[in-house]
C-alpha cells in the first residue's frame, strides 16, 4: 500500500482517486474549495461525476499542507494553466523526495514548455525522486464505471514508471510502461487541438470523410512536430498517439470535441467557454503549438487553421477552405519522413 496525495479535484483526478482508493491506497485528494473536499467526503463529486458513488476510503482536504505531508507519491491533476502555482504552494512546505506523477495534457504557451518541463523547474532537484507521465484514451467518467481503460506511465526511469504501473493497476485498469517522455506528452496534448477542429467539423455538419481526413492528417502534424523535438515516432502509433487522437475526436465525453462543434455552429469563442465552464486545454495548446511549429519550422496546417479561428478571428469556413486549397503534396513522402 503507497500513500498518495492527489492534487486537483476535477472530473479526472476524481477519476483517478476512484481507481487508486479500490487498490486500497492510503489517499487523499487535494481541491482548493473546503465545500467540495466536504462533498467527496459525503462520498459525491456531482459538480464533475454526477452519477458517481466514490469509495468510503477516498479522503478530501483542502488544506494543502496537509496533502503535503501526507503522500509519497504525488499525483498532479490540475489543468495546465495551474501546474506552476500549485507546485510553488508544494515546495513551501516539501521536505523529503517525493515521486511526482502528472496527468495533464497541454503545453505552457510562450515558454513553450511540456508540463514534465514546468514540474522540474519549480520544484527543487533535491525534493523529486522522478516525474512520470501517466497519458492516455482515458475519459473520467468511464473509469468510473469500470469500463476497460489502457493508459501509458512514461519515464526515462523504469523503475519509476514500474512503479506507478503497480500504483494504479487493477482488472479494468490496465497501464502499460514507455520511456518516450517528449513523445507521450506530446501527443496527449496535441490531439486535443485536432479534437477541437473534427468538432468544427461535424458543427458546420460534414459527414465521416471530414472527420477521418482531420484526425489522420492531424495525427502526421502532430508526429511531426513531435518527431522534431526528439520524440520516438511508434510512440504516435500506440495509446498516447493514435489511441488518445480516437477517443477525444469521436466521443461526447469529449470537451474538446464539445467545444470544437459549437464553434463550428456559430458560437463565440467568449459563449463556448461560458457554456462549457470547465478547462477545455486544447484552446490554450493551440496557441502554444503553432509557436512550437514556428520554432522547430515544423508545418502544421490544421493547428495553424485553427490558431486562426481561436486567436485570429477568421470564420471556420474560411478556414476550412484554405486546409482544402493548399498546395498538392504525396503522401507517403510525408510518411516516410518521419522515420
């Protein structure tokens, strides 16, 4: 039994709380709001996992100290955005060498860094045992239901990320192990942008070509790029790549997809995000992505389509009509390049 602390009480560390409280973990979830750490402690997250009964032995708090001291292992489940701040509120207090997992999928716009990156920068060398990344087709609210789910734990240290292999494990889920870092962070956070644009997709109402065109070229920019900044290029093929692209641009679960398609019917970006009123990280990826593609001089035409959308104000049907203009290429030479 390990003593884990998760930090963020949002539908997906929930999730994972679910997952680590039925391996009879010693846990205890941080959220920075005392009415929801009462709410799980009644054994409900209702604002996140309506439907969901959580485990007596899931414990809340909203003291961060005492998450602090309490874990071991830490689990980081905040959105991108946060991961700096809630890591300069741990370090105030660490004192021991602690196993850092992350499960979050962006990247830092401007500094341009993956979310591994920002952890190691704010928490000193002499407090981090390692930092694993645990990414993959993994909606919260089916876990919750126990539906089979595969997830990746990536980390040059094996060991590490054997660990969190155990840490996590059970019959409906299941964690593979990789040592692709770049490549596993990459591509859980990339695929949100194509999610957002296969959501535009079906919003303006084009059918499966569409969406099967968007997701498979998207798929080739993102390995691109991630190729570029040194990832391993099978990584793309497998649970963190294609596998996490599938789940996020086909299901209704998806917050990405859900924002992607009332753009595409018309909606402000201000009215999505007021509808949506939860993180959708892959508006803020996409920002940092299209400067990715210009500093590794990596084209990625369906990211810089909708950087134009988001950020430039161009409709999405001009958008869409400048990817289908674009000048004729051969495929396989695309493909191969990336070998």
């Amino acid at each position: 039994m390990e003593k884990v602390s998760v930090f963020g009480a949002g539908s997906w560390g929930t999730a994972l709380s679910y997952v680590l409280a039925q391996n009879n973990h010693n846990l205890l979830l941080w959220t920075h709001r005392q009415e929801q750490a009462d709410e799980i402690n009644q054994h409900t997250n209702k604002r996140y996992l309506k439907d969901t009964q959580l485990p007596e032995n899931l414990k809340a708090t909203s003291d961060l100290s005492e998450a602090v001291e309490h874990g071991d292992i830490y689990v980081l489940a905040v959105p991108t955005k946060a991961i700096r701040e809630v890591c300069q509120d741990i370090k105030k207090s660490l004192n021991r060498k602690i196993l850092f997992v992350h499960v979050s999928k962006g990247i830092e716009p401007d500094s341009l860094k993956r979310i591994s990156e920002m952890i190691r920068e704010e928490i000193p060398e002499q407090w981090i045992e390692d930092v694993v990344v645990l990414s993959g087709p993994s909606h919260a609210e089916e876990v919750v239901q126990e539906h089979p789910t595969t997830v990746t734990a990536a980390c040059a240290n094996t060991e590490a990320a054997n660990r969190i292999q155990d840490l996590f494990m059970n019959h409906y889920f299941r964690v593979y192990t990789n040592t692709d870092v770049i490549g596993v962070e990459i591509g859980g956070a990339l695929k949100n942008i194509i999610a957002l644009a296969v959501g535009i997709t079906d919003g303006l109402g084009y059918g499966d070509n569409a969406k099967a065109a968007i997701m498979t070229r998207g798929l080739a920019e993102i390995a691109r790029l991630g190729v570029k900044m040194g990832a391993t290029p099978l990584t793309f093929s497998g649970l963190t790549g294609v596998g996490d692209l599938i789940v996020t641009c086909t299901s209704v679960h998806s917050r990405n997809w859900r924002a992607g398609n009332m753009l595409g019917k018309g909606k402000s970006l201000d009215e999505v995000l007021e509808e949506m009123g939860m993180v959708v990280e892959g508006i803020r990826t996409t920002k940092a992505a299209y400067q990715l593609s210009k500093a590794y001089d990596v084209p990625m035409p369906i990211t810089s389509a909708l950087y134009a959308v988001l950020f430039d104000n161009v409709s999405t049907d001009d958008a869409v009509e400048k990817l289908m203009g674009r000048m004729k290429k051969n495929e396989m030479e695309d493909l191969i390049n990336l070998l």
